[in-house]
C-alpha cells in the first residue's frame, strides 16, 4: 500500500526521487552499499558541516584506524582527535567517542534499530538518527539535514520559518508524511540528500536537472533561492590573542587546550591575551623573536585573530621560564598529535 503523500505535493514525489536517484544519483561513495550502523554513523557525523570530497580521505584513514565500534570505544581519546585533526568541529569527534563507549558498554555493542532510540545516544541527533534507522533498518523515518530541508521547502512550498522549532516540526510531519514504502527508504533518502547537494543548490538551483521541477512550488514562484526562510542569525564574535611559538633545539613547547571551549583538548601553542602580553612575558629572554605574519581562523559564530611570535631558547642548560603544564615534543611528534588545523598548518610553515 502507498503511504499517503503530503499536502500540495506531487503524489508521486517520492517516485520520482527514487527513480532518479537510480539513475543519476551517487553511488560510488565509500560509506554507500553498507548496512553497517557503525559506518553509516561515522560518516553522517564526518558530513556535518563538512564537504564530501574532505570527508572521503578522513572516513578511510579512521576505519583503518578504528574498523569497527570496539576499536574506537578503546581507543585513547587523544588518538581520536588526532586523527580528527583538520576536519574541525572537535565536539563531534569527543562525541563520537563517548557514544561509541556508551554502546559497548551499555548496549553490547549494538546500536538501537529506531530513530527514536538512536537518538537518545550521546551526539546523534534527530537527523543522524534518521539516516542509521532508514540506511540500516529500513525504517520509514525522514531525515531533515539542511539539503534535505532545502528540497523539501521549495517542493512543497513551505512558508514556515525554519528558525522556529515549532515550524521545524512542521516540516518534518510534512516529510514524513511523504515517504515511500519501506523497499525504497535507502534510494529515497540517499536521492534527497544527492539532490540538495548537487541540484537543488542554495543559490544556484539547477532547476532543469531536477525531477521534481515540475510541481516545485518555489520554482513556479520564479524565486526558488527565496526558500527555506530561516530569519534567525548567528551574532558573530571577535576575538584576538597571540601565541608563543617556542623552540628549542628541535623541540616546541606545546599545551594542551582546556576540554571545553574552541579547539577543546586540542594540543595548541600557549595563547596570550594580546601581543603585548605575550611581549611582557618575553621581556628579558634570552635570544630575539620574530612576529610572523597575523592570521584569522574563521569558525562557525566567531573570528578569530591571532598573532603568533617564534622564540628560539638559545642557552642550553638554563630553563624556560613556567609556562604551565605542556610538553617538549619534536616537529614531528607535535604532527603526530590532534592539532587545529591553523596549528598545524603554522607548524608546517617554513619547516616547522
């Protein structure tokens, strides 16, 4: 029996994504053709806030690492991050983590066959969720990641803002509404996911390529880019600290960051509240340093400059002056450990 369809949508919607979806979809994507929970989780999460093409070298290096949940629920969280490093939202790999040890040691080692249950583990929220049960369970549950939210809006027309949670609701019994049986849940959902990330763009819509072009509400409208409307933004902060780059010999110092906050647990370099009180700490030093050029890191609600200053300890047998817990490691060494990106690509620079 077909499930009944949403409101105002086409009542074959759900069809038509399927069948293109089979025909021009993705399918050589390293984390499709699995059933297996534990690489379906792994790469949703690796896809939040990150494009496929950097995720597909990062998902290969962590399942030689980690191939399975029991490999990564033993696994030092300092190794998790580590290989983590660079794919930034450092939250999602602490979470990652703490959810694999949850299952092991809670659950057998199984994860939960419902959205509903899945959703209750540390770090997968409802969209997460929804991808593992239809991936992997068939069961019929939308997923509403924002390529899919994009779709489905302008399919559909929907006027609701998205920054309300109540219209986000909405829009997810909408969704569920519109699912197909569950022998095409894997096709439909996959097909939902291909199209916003290659067809129903957020400024750009290739309307023409897109099965549903037909019945679009938001095309038919002449202002397909006007959906999803989603009033609410982020205030974006600014922020400006200096780092000590200190070598000696072939070692750097290096600290690690606290366990909450930007780069949480990140090993970093010892971050001053400004240039000049990085050069009040200095002052008096043995050797000379070099200011290397000022940089911004970009993140999600915050921009952030940095200054960084490289000292070369030139004495041997005389002590750096306290600088707090951290450690001497090799270039190398320093590599090797979970670095933030613009740590890592700054120890890089010029040989480290």
């Amino acid at each position: 029996m077909t499930p009944p369809a949403a409101a105002g949508a086409a009542p074959d919607l759900a069809a038509r994504v399927v069948r293109w979806q089979h025909r021009h979809g993705r399918h050589g994507l390293p984390w499709q053709g699995t059933r297996d929970p534990y690489r379906v989780w792994l790469s949703e999460v690796m896809l939040q806030q990150t494009q496929v093409a950097t995720v597909q070298a990062y998902y290969a290096r962590f399942l030689q690492r980690f191939p399975d949940l029991q490999a990564l629920a033993a696994a030092p969280l300092d190794d998790v991050l580590a290989l983590w490093s660079g794919l930034g939202y450092y939250s999602r790999a602490r979470n990652l983590h703490r959810c694999a040890q949850v299952v092991v040691q809670t659950l057998d080692g199984a994860f939960p066959r419902t959205a509903q249950a899945l959703a209750g583990l540390p770090g997968i929220g409802a969209s997460t969720a929804a991808a593992i049960a239809a991936f992997c369970f068939d069961e019929r549950v939308s997923i509403l990641d924002g390529n899919v939210k994009r779709v489905l809006s302008r399919a559909l027309g929907f006027e609701g803002d998205l920054a309300d949670v109540s219209e986000q609701r909405r829009l997810g019994a909408l969704a569920q509404a519109l699912l197909p049986a569950a022998r095409d849940m894997v096709a439909y959902t996959q097909g939902l996911m291909d199209l916003g990330a290659g067809v129903c763009s957020q400024r750009r819509p290739a309307c023409a390529q897109c099965p549903l072009a037909a019945d679009c509400v938001a095309r038919a409208g002449g202002q397909p880019e006007r959906l999803p409307i989603k009033t609410r933004r982020l205030v974006r902060g600014r922020r400006s600290h200096a780092l000590l780059r200190l070598h000696r010999g072939d070692q750097l110092w290096l600290v690690q960051r606290p366990p909450r906050g930007v780069w949480a647990g990140l090993w970093s370099l010892p971050e001053f509240d400004s240039a000049e009180a990085l050069q009040a700490q200095v002052a008096g030093w043995p050797g000379r340093g070099e200011w290397l050029p000022t940089f911004q890191h970009t993140l999600t609600h915050l921009d952030w400059t940095l200054a960084p200053l490289a000292w070369h300890w030139p004495v041997r047998g005389v002590p750096v002056p306290d600088l707090g817990p951290g450690r001497w490691v090799t270039r190398d060494e320093a590599l090797a450990l979970a670095l933030a990106a613009p740590i890592r690509r700054l120890l890089q620079a010029d040989g480290g």
